[in-house]
C-alpha cells in the first residue's frame, strides 16, 4: 500500500476528498490460512504457539455492499476471540466463514482461503455502500463487533437472539486487524475526540461485552450498592468491570493473579483486592476433582473485606478453572454472569449450591447495537476509560496475540495499522488534559519496560 494513502485520508478536509482518494487493490492484514488450520491438532491447547499460525499479508480489497462501509484502519486491538482464532480452537474459524456463505449474496466473498481477522477498530470511513445514510466518508469511526442482517423476528427484541448474529472478524472475514476492513453501517459508533486511534480502537469489544453483562437487563441488572466479585480484574474484561461497578456505585472484589496487577486496580479506585497466587488459592485438587476447603477459604476472604457480605454478583470469564468457585460463593439468591470460558468450556459446579440458595447462572454474549452504543457512548463522554497498556505494530501482531495466550498483558493490547507510531487522532486535548491520568493508568511508568 502507498505510505503516503494514510496521510492523505488523515488530512483530507471533507467527504468528497477522502472520495476522491483512489482505494487500493490489496491492503495488508493479519490472516490465518485454510492450509494451516490442523497445523495444532497433536497440540495441547496450552502449547500452541499463535505466532505460527498468524500471516501478515496482502489480500484483495473487498469492495462494500448494500448497508456497508469500508474503513481505513488506524488502529485495531488483540481479544481472546484472536487467540482462539489463531489456535484454531475450539474449531477453526474457516467452518464459521463455509457456514456464512452457505447465506448466499454477499455473505459469499467471506468463504476464501485466508481469514483476515480482528474484531476492533478504530479508523476513517473510506467508501459507503447503498443504502447507507448515518456515515459519510471521513468521519472518524470505532466499530463494535456484532455482524447481523435483522431478518429473522427474533432479533429484533433483542439482535444478540438473531440466528444470523456473528462476531466480525471471527466468524466473519475482513476483520480490523488490517489496514482496511468491511464492516456493516451498523457496526460503527463515533470516535471518542479526545482519544488516540490505538486507545480508541481497544475498549471496543471488551468494553460492549462488560455493559452487557454487568449493566444491561439482559445481563447482571447491577444496582447501587451491589457486591461484584470480578476475576481477572487486570484483565481486558476485567478492567472494564472494575469501572463500571465503581462507576455504578457498586464495590468491586477485584481477583488478581500478581501484586503488579494488584496495584492495577487500586489505581483504578478498588480497595478490595484478591492476590490468588499470593495467597495460594487452588480451587482443583487434581485435573478431575475441586476442592470445596479452597472454596469456603476464598468465600471467607471475601467476606473479610465487605464486612461480612456475599458477592451479589459474580463476574465470570475464566470457566472450567473458577466455576466451582464462583456458584459457591455468591450471595443466596445473587447471580453468577458468564460471558466466556477462557480455561475451559466444561463447568463444573455443586449444584446444590445453585438450587438450595436460589442463586442463577446468566450467559450473556457480546453486545447487540444499542448496548454497545451506551457503552461507548460513556468513552465518548469521558466516564469510561480505555485500558490499553502496550501498543504493537501490525507486523508483530504474533507477538501481540501470544501475550494475551500466556497471560503477560493488563488491560487490552493495541495493534497500529495505518497508523504510523502511537499518539495520533487526537481532536480534543483540552478533554484528553482532564482525564490524561486515568488514559494512562494501565501504561507501565515512564523509564519501566512494557
């Protein structure tokens, strides 16, 4: 791709010269291959090394359909969708792309032997598609990542219930972690003015999910006053729970894995903080058996630091390793709210637990529109902060996706595409000024390593 394409998009003064700039015919973006996708079968989960399966590459530009709009990505982020993507697990992404073009029409151009993937972004309409009336070239875009048509009645309570709802960029091609991506007009939200592009591309898919699953109806229903004990709270959905409890006036118990991401989050404004590795909690006895001692230990500490209370809301991600956990100790009649299954799918719980207390389990999944929309909406507004703590360039989006593998992150991790070196996007320094400190919570100190 040109060099100079980015600048001039940048600095292009209207819609009709940013128009005017010629799109190029292949873009570069980080993609998985048809070829590659049992190169980990022999492999444990574990071991995989995603770096190996990642390709930074060009590929043909697709240009957009009815409802579409192609962006130039400023810059994009890594979640755990990307990781699992990249370990072609649970099963290889290529069987969700087979599966969406069996729709027919444009849903087609995503069955090809590469997967461009990546589920943020945050960059510049480029071209619109028929029928779209919000977005114009060069506005100034985020996008969230649900991809749905609305065709089927039971999507339209609810788009998260739709049949024919995708994550972009994992079930679906020509995702953000590229120089150009597709994306449906109603995926896009405004950029926050007062952001960067790498810090406005991060909150995008984690920060959708939180609102969800902690304040949504479809979710927890947080209310003031509540109790919500959140694992990984250094984490990228962790970090945005710990905000919006605190920002809800709720008390978030914040459940760590290191006196570093520890500080994290008393940063952030929590005072109850859980170092599990330092106060050696082991929920699993061997690979098949919990241990019910390490549960009760866990409910006691917790009660310690809330004065004697139970969560009323447990903020569940990790799975298969904390499930146990997290049914025990919630509050008689509180709610155990999951949104993934990072150390694996396969729960197990004493449900006696679940049935005796009255306690229950809600899943919820990413976000539909108009939650995503409230939610960035709050980031727009300056309530609701990015988290991001390092920033790569796309040529090292292995390196990147494998941090998130082996747990070395805080926050989120950004990628920059077009975006030549950090810092860029910013419109409103006067608001940035006001809310510069906590921007910069997750970033290591000045003169530490990332």
């Amino acid at each position: 791709m040109n060099p100079n394409f980015a600048a001039a998009v940048v600095a292009a003064p209207d819609a009709a010269a940013v128009a005017a700039i010629p799109v190029p015919e292949y873009y570069r973006g980080a993609v998985l291959l048809e070829d590659d996708q049992h190169m980990f079968d022999d492999i444990p989960i574990a071991e995989r090394e995603p770096a190996k399966a990642l390709h930074v590459r060009d590929v043909p530009t697709p240009e957009p359909g009815p409802g579409e709009a192609l962006i130039a990505v400023m810059a994009s982020a890594v979640n755990y969708n990307t990781v699992w993507s990249a370990l072609f697990a649970p099963v290889p992404t290529f069987s969700f792309l087979r599966r969406y073009a069996r729709t027919g029409d444009l849903a087609a151009r995503h069955a090809q032997p590469y997967h461009v993937i990546g589920s943020d972004l945050a960059g510049i309409v480029l071209r619109t598609g028929p029928g779209v009336q919000r977005w114009r070239p060069g506005d100034r875009v985020v996008a969230h990542c649900l991809s749905v048509q609305l065709q089927h009645p039971d999507g339209h309570d609810d788009s998260m219930l739709d049949p024919e709802q995708r994550i972009w960029g994992y079930e679906t091609n020509f995702g953000g972690l590229a120089d150009l991506a597709l994306v449906k007009a109603n995926q896009l939200m405004p950029k926050a003015t007062h952001l960067t592009w790498e810090e406005a591309a991060s909150p995008g898919l984690v920060n959708s999910t939180v609102y969800r699953q902690l304040v949504s109806p479809h979710g927890a229903g947080m209310r003031l006053g509540d109790n919500v004990l959140i694992w990984g709270a250094a984490g990228g959905l962790g970090s945005f729970a710990v905000q919006y409890a605190l920002c809800g006036g709720a008390t978030p118990i914040c459940v760590v894995s290191s006196s570093e991401k520890a500080e994290v989050c008393r940063r952030m404004g929590a005072e109850a903080v859980i170092d599990r590795e330092a106060e050696a909690y082991r929920f699993w006895r061997d690979d098949t058996t919990q241990d019910p001692r390490e549960w009760r230990r866990f409910g006691q500490r917790i009660r310690e630091l809330t004065g004697g209370e139970d969560p009323d809301i447990v903020f569940e991600h990790p799975g298969r390793e904390t499930f146990g956990a997290s049914v025990y100790v919630a509050r008689r009649g509180g709610t155990v709210v999951t949104c993934a299954s990072t150390s694996g799918y396969e729960h197990q719980f004493d449900n006696r637990h679940l049935w005796m207390s009255l306690k229950r389990i809600v899943g919820t999944h990413f976000a539909n529109y108009r939650e995503a929309w409230q939610a960035n909406r709050l980031v727009v507004r300056g309530r609701i902060h990015p988290t991001l703590s390092v920033t790569y360039p796309l040529d090292d989006v292995g390196q990147a996706v494998d941090d998130l593998h082996r747990n070395r992150h805080q926050g989120k991790v950004g990628v920059l595409c077009l975006a030549a070196a950090e810092g860029g996007g910013v419109e409103d320094p006067e608001l940035r000024e006001r809310h510069l400190t906590a921007i910069n919570r997750f970033r290591p100190p000045a003169g530490c390593a990332a």
